[in-house]
C-alpha cells in the first residue's frame, strides 16, 4: 500500500507540472493542446543536455549542476514550444486548437531525434534526481512517504502553490485572469493582452516541460522507454478536472497518479482489464466535465475566452 | 471662457471607404454636462472611442485643458483623466466588484483588495451610489454593472466621463438614479459627456447638446434655449428627394395581423411591448426606429424564431381563407405557410447564408427537404441560382464561387432573391440595403415594389428616413419596444417621425 501510495505521488508530480503550466496557459485564454508535444520536447531537451553535460565533466559531475542543467534546458526547450505557439496564435492569427495538435505532433518528432542522438539510457543522472533527504529512512512510513522523493517532486509542489498564490493574489494573476476571461475587458483596462497571453504560455509551457523531465528522470529512473505524450493529454484532462485550480491539481494529480497506476497494483486482473483500468482518468474527468457544467457555478467554468483569438481593431 | 476641459478640433475618422466622424468639434467645460446627439450611425460612439483611446483619428486634434494631447490607448487617456462607460459593459464576470475596478491599475501600493473595497465605499457613498464591492458581477443587475463601471472610472481618478447610451438598458427608475449620481458629479466639478438618441433625456440631464449627423457635427446648442423640434431637426436633417418607384397599392385585405405580443429577454428586458399592427397584401409596411428598439425581436417574433410571452399573430391565409395563429407554430411550418423573412441582419452573413458556400448550395439551404431520394438534387437549386443571377445581376464568377467572396450587394441579391423564388406572401426584409452602392439599393428597392405589385406583404425595416418616406405605404415607428406610432408615408414629415423614434417607453404625447 506504501509503494503503491509513494507511486502515485511520483507519477502524479508528473502531472502536476504538466497541468500547472497548462492552466497559467489556459489562464491567459490559450488553450495549448499542444502540451503533449510540450512536455516531450521538454524532456528530450533536458535529457540531451544532461547527455552533453556528463561527457563533456566526465566522472567529475556535480550532482546540483547536474539537476540545473537539465531543468533549465527542460524548461527553455518547452518555453520554446510556448513562444512558438504564442506566434502562431497570437501573432499569426492561427486557430488555437489546430496550432496545438500540429505542435503535439512536432513535438513528439523534434523529441524522437534527440533521443536517437543522445540514447535512452540516463540512469547516471537520474540518480541525481532520486537522492532523498537523508533522515528519510529515519522517519518509518511517514519519512517514505514524505521526505523519500527526489527533487523534482517537491518542486512540482513548490511551484503548484506558487502559481496558486500569483492568480489568486497578486496584481499580475488578476490581470491574468482578466485576459483569459475577457481579454477586451483587459485592454481597456490598460492591460497588454498580447504580451500576457505569449509570458504565460511560454512560462506555462515551460512548467509542463518540467513534468517530461520529471517522468523520465523521476518516475522511470532514467530510461526513456516509451514516448511520454499520453501524460501530456492526461495533464489537460487533469486541468478540467482541477477546475483551472493550481492548488486543487495538487491533491488531483496524486488521484490521477493513482488511477493510473491501479492497475499494476491489483492481482488478478486481465491485461484487457489493466487497460481498462487506465482509462478510469479520463472517465473521472469526464464525469467531472458533466458535475460542473450541471452545477453550472460561475467559479468552476474554464476562462470565458479559452481558445478565442482577440484583435483589437475589429468592427 | 474659461478653458474647456477637452476640446476637439476637426476631428476625422475613416474605416475603409466610410467616413465615421468628418471635422467634428465640440468642447466640454468643468462642472458640465454634455449631451451628444444622434441616430445610430451618425458617429457618436466612434468619436468617443477616439477620446478614450480605442480608435485613433485619422486627422484633427484634441486639447485637454488647453494643451493638446495625443491620446493612442486607453492608458494614454487613463492618464489625462478621461474614463469611459462603455455600452457594452466591459467587466469580468467572475470577478467581484472591486476586483474589476482595480484591474489593470499599475500598483506601488501593495495589492490589497479590502484596502480597495474599503475606497469603493468611499467612492459610492461620496456620490451615492449604492454597491456591495465584494459581489461578483455574474450575480449583479444590469443597472449595477453600470455602477461598477463608473466607479471604475472615479476610481482611477477620472475629471472626465464619457457615458455611451447609459440609460438604453435601465428602467425608468435606474435612470432617474443615474441622473441624480451624473448631477451630483457634475456639482463636484467633473466634466460628463453622455451619449444618447432620448429627447427628453437630453432635456432634462445636459447643459448644452452638440448634434452629429451622418459623421458630420451639426452643431452645439444650450439645452434652455432649445426644444424638441429643433434638436430633431438637427438630428434627422431636412428631407431629401431620392426618386424611388412608389405605385400605389391595390387590393389589399388584411394578411397578417399582430395584437398585443410581449416579448421580454433573459435578463428580464421588455423587448416588445404589447406590439400590435396589420401588415396589408400589396402594400409596404416600413418599420423606422432607433436600432435596436425591437424590430429585430418583431420580425424573429413573427418567423418564430423568438419566444412570445404573451399575445397572438394571426395570419389569414389566402389560399384556404382560415386564419392561423403564428404564434403555436414551428419556424418551418411558418415558411411553408408563405410567411417568409430574408433577414438581414447586422452580419450579413450570420443568419441567412454560409460564406464558404456557393449559391447552389446557399439556395439548397431552404430547399433540402424537398429531395425525393437520398442524394442531394443539384438541379432545380443550380436553375435557380443561375436564374437569380441573372435576373438581379449578381457580379460572380459562377454559382459555384463561395458567397463570402461576393461584395455586400451581391451577397444580398442572393439572400434576398432565394426568399423572394419561394413565392411568399408575406416578405419581411431587415436592412436589406445596409452598405449597398446606390444601384444596388434601387435594385433591393425594385424587388420590393415588385413583391408588393404581386400582392405580397411587405414588411421593410429600414435605418434611413428619406428611403422609408419614400418607398413604403405606411410606417410603424418603434420605440423601445412599443409601437409609438403608425403613420401613412404619403403624408407624414420626417420631424413627425423622427419624433415618435425618440419617444421612449412609457411617455404618452
């Protein structure tokens, strides 16, 4: 029950980067259904990098350069896909959810070709990124389940709870919302939508690389055996299922984590029934689609302007 | 004189080929009100939008007390201390009252929203107002949203204020609020400048009116020393002969007959007011009000497209000799009675035809049920394209050419000439000349007159005076809901008309 608890929150931090940045994303009205691409790209990059950094240090690998590295370049490549995407929709004028499904594509591709490059194997560095606390083992049950997690998991909380805070409680996240939510609204209130939407999904963007990362680094311990973007449609799914809540996604990420997982952790099922069973995510969301449209609250809608484009002169 | 607070020189605007604004002027003082006065279209609301920001002029400048400013966004006007009400309310609907009046402030004081509620309350006690500032807009009334939006602006510090038709969307009640809220303001030494088409609003509220007229500024005149029926004048402009084709109508009998319908919207608006008229075979019914007054709601009603609150539309059917209500019937049912709207609505395209479609396609629209097998039948649809192509010299290249590619005037041809193929008795048309070149009006004109020589009832709502006066046998004039007036077109003035346009609800001559 332990390992399978400690699973969960390790495969749903995956998430949790994935769909943090893809709500600052949808905050600002953009709806990047591109973040499977997104994140693949992210991982590719940050993986290929940590490859050319162990060879160029040789043995001599400092473990906290070794982390940054990888996490800055996980997060500029995904950036990257952001700002690409922002140019296409904001500036080009592209249908946001077309842009979105090419980029997926792309991304999967761009990753692939760095993968075949740098190899598939990078449990050197992912040791790095296991290293728990050392009093974990101290702790019982509880240092497992708290303090044994590698750095990226506690970041992904880190950062959940501070873009929870900056939307909900500064200047910058109300003017965020206010873009998503009606981005007319926004300029006449003196705020730049343009340059909001391209900040937020290329930072959004690059937050969700970091779940690619976290993945191959965290989760598979350093081997990149399958490509990753069905955890990149999962954190969308999750972005809905969180009602465009940072702080909720925390706890939902661990749930998906879990349902994700189930299945391996049940005896006696099938292998029809195992997939079965990873479908539960996407039927939780689903159902959630249907409770909150029901309810029809204000509070738990998507941003009013999700996926519209906005021009100012247009009459 | 002392300085004005903002003063317009020779203001121009263009877009495209329309001229929206063309040398206006007009300046407003401290501790003034100003009323700017106009049909739709005249250029009210673009002008203020180059005040505040949203438009730039083409030519022309603006001085704000006595210095000239280049005013480039709506954080440029911010600056000078002009805010903006618009008609359109421009809030967040999540958000809370105070949330959306402190959006897009550039904070040095720390972000605290109860510090902010705390000055929302100072702000609506000072003028009083009267608002929660931590409701959320989603739950708040129509009249106060409006309050949030002008405390928006006081709250930013504001001196000038420039309000787009404040009172369309209130009761009777809401208004005399606001106007007792703007008076008080104007005492405090702030400047108003309130767009409207009310008469007696104007009367009542403003010190001076400046008039606009088709982009042209008329003129500015003191509210004491005017009345009603030069303002109108001055709104509606003389009339000017245009020579259309009238004949007079013959044989008409009563074939669609509207008693007392109420309509009223979501948000609890009275659309139509108890609305009752007869629409006569072979004669031209035109229908003149401000925009949006109800005659898009009237026609909708009639097609079914609009639910009815309450009353009857009975319709006597030529071809059986009973009467039928409209009223329990489905859209469909509707047309094949004969009843047909080619309506054109503010987007041409929006309601009538697909853009990407060709007119084959666009024709088979209204026709697909008639299909015996289950294959399209492209023939009688590709027949009458080419026939409307010919017959209202349609400009395309081939029926098959996406009805988006076709200029206005095209494009309406097709509309207008699918509805009219389908032999209706009665024909309702919407603005059906609305951005068409002179030629391709008296085309949509002809057409009309046609139908009306046929013995269909027309029913025509138009926006230009000088058309309605001369092209339709009689005239509905429809304000706010209520039918203020029917006049007979032969004999009535476009004073008369203009007059009964700005009666609003409620006010009795």
């Amino acid at each position: 029950m332990l390992a399978f608890l400690v699973s969960a929150i390790r495969l749903g931090m995956v998430f949790l980067f994935g769909s943090t940045g893809e709500i600052l994303t949808e905050k600002s009205g953009h709806l990047n259904l591109g973040t499977p691409g997104v994140m693949c790209v992210g991982a590719s990059c940050g993986c290929f990098a940590e490859y050319l950094y162990l060879k160029s240090v040789g043995p001599f690998a400092s473990p906290v350069l070794a982390i940054l590295v990888a996490v800055v370049a996980t997060f500029a490549g995904a950036a990257l896909m952001g700002l690409l995407f922002s140019f296409l929709t904001v500036t080009l004028r592209a249908n946001q959810n077309v842009t979105g499904l090419a980029l997926t594509t792309l991304g999967i591709g761009i990753s692939d070709y760095m993968i075949a490059k740098a190899g598939t194997s990078f449990g050197r560095a992912s040791k790095y990124f296991t290293a728990s606390l050392p009093f974990a083992d101290d702790l019982g049950w509880f240092g497992e389940l708290f303090f044994s997690h590698g750095v990226m998991i506690y970041l992904a909380i880190i950062v959940a709870l501070v873009c929870s805070f900056v939307l909900s409680k500064t200047r910058v996240g109300l003017n965020l919302r206010s873009v998503g939510e009606n981005p007319a609204t926004a300029d006449a209130a003196g705020i730049n939508v343009s340059r909001y939407r391209y900040v937020a999904t290329c930072i959004g963007s690059g937050i969700s690389g970091l779940g690619g990362l976290t993945f191959i680094m965290d989760y598979l311990n350093g081997n990149w055996e399958y490509c990753i973007d069905a955890f990149g449609w999962l954190s969308i799914a999750l972005v809905i299922f969180t009602v465009w809540k940072p702080n909720l996604a925390i706890l939902g990420s661990i749930i998906f984590g879990a349902l994700y997982i189930a299945s391996s952790y049940i005896t006696g099922v099938s292998f029809a029934g195992k997939e079965l069973f990873k479908m539960l995510p996407y039927i939780v969301t689903i159902i959630v689609l249907i409770i909150t449209s029901m309810r029809n609250k204000k509070k738990n809608q998507p941003p009013e302007s999700l996926g519209l484009p906005y021009f100012r002169e247009e009459r | 004189m002392a300085t004005a607070a903002i003063e317009l020189k020779n203001i121009t605007k263009t877009f495209g080929s329309i001229v929206a604004n063309r040398d206006v002027n007009l300046s407003v003082n401290r501790g003034e009100i100003l009323s700017i006065l106009g049909e739709n279209g005249s250029g009210k609301t673009t002008l203020m939008n180059m005040i505040s920001g949203i438009y730039f002029p083409d030519s022309g400048q603006i001085f704000i007390d006595g210095k000239e400013v280049v005013i480039r966004s709506p954080k440029d006007a911010f600056d000078h201390k002009i805010g903006m009400i618009h008609q359109h309310f421009k809030l967040v609907d999540v958000f809370s009252a105070t949330e959306n009046i402190i959006l897009g402030l550039k904070g040095k004081d720390k972000y605290n929203i109860k510090e902010s509620a705390k000055k929302v309350e100072e702000i609506s006690h000072k003028y009083g107002f009267d608002i929660d500032p931590n409701k959320m807009i989603h739950e708040m009334s129509v009249s106060e949203k409006q309050t949030v939006e002008i405390i928006k602006v006081l709250y930013r510090g504001a001196d000038i204020l420039i309000l787009d038709e404040p009172t369309a969307v209130l009761t009777p009640q809401e208004t005399e609020k606001l106007f007792k809220v703007l008076r008080r303001m104007r005492d405090d030494g702030k400047s108003i400048i309130i767009i409207t088409h009310k008469l007696h609003e104007v009367l009542s509220l403003s010190d001076r009116v400046s008039v606009l007229r088709k982009g042209e500024y008329i003129g500015t005149v003191e509210t004491a020393n005017t009345s009603e029926s030069e303002l109108t004048e001055m709104m509606v402009g003389k009339k000017i002969s245009l020579n259309i084709y009238r004949s007079e109508p013959k044989d008409c009998e009563d074939r669609l007959t509207v008693e007392n319908i109420n309509c009223v919207s979501r948000e609890g608006v009275k659309l139509l007011n108890s609305v009752s008229f007869t629409a006569k075979s072979g004669e031209i019914l035109g229908i003149a009000g401000i925009a949006g007054s109800g005659q898009r709601e009237l026609l909708e009603a009639i097609a079914g497209l609009q639910h009815i609150d309450s009353g009857e539309i009975i319709y006597n059917n030529p071809k059986t000799g009973t009467q039928d209500n409209l009223r329990d019937k489905t859209p469909i049912q509707i047309r094949d009675l004969g009843v047909r709207l080619s309506f054109v609505p503010e987007d041409r395209l929006g309601m009538g035809l697909v853009g990407n479609m060709g007119i084959t396609d666009n024709m088979m629209l209204r026709s697909y049920r008639k299909g015996k097998s289950v294959f399209l039948e492209r023939k009688a649809p590709h027949d009458l394209a080419e026939k409307i192509i010919s017959d209202l010299e349609v400009v395309t290249p081939g029926t098959e050419t996406p009805v988006r590619r076709l200029s206005g005037g095209n494009v309406q041809k097709v509309l207008v000439g699918r509805e009219i193929a389908a032999a209706p008795t009665v024909l309702m048309a919407a603005y059906p000349v609305r951005g068409l070149d002179i030629n391709s009006s008296y085309l949509i004109y002809n057409l009309l007159n046609e139908q009306k020589e046929r013995g269909v009832a027309v029913i025509f709502v138009g926006e230009d005076l000088d058309v309605l006066l001369e092209l339709c046998d009689r005239i509905l004039v429809i304000g706010s809901g209520s039918v203020t007036g029917i006049v007979d077109a032969r004999t009535t003035t476009k004073e008369e008309i203009g007059l009964l346009m700005t009666k609003g609800k409620g006010e009795e001559k």
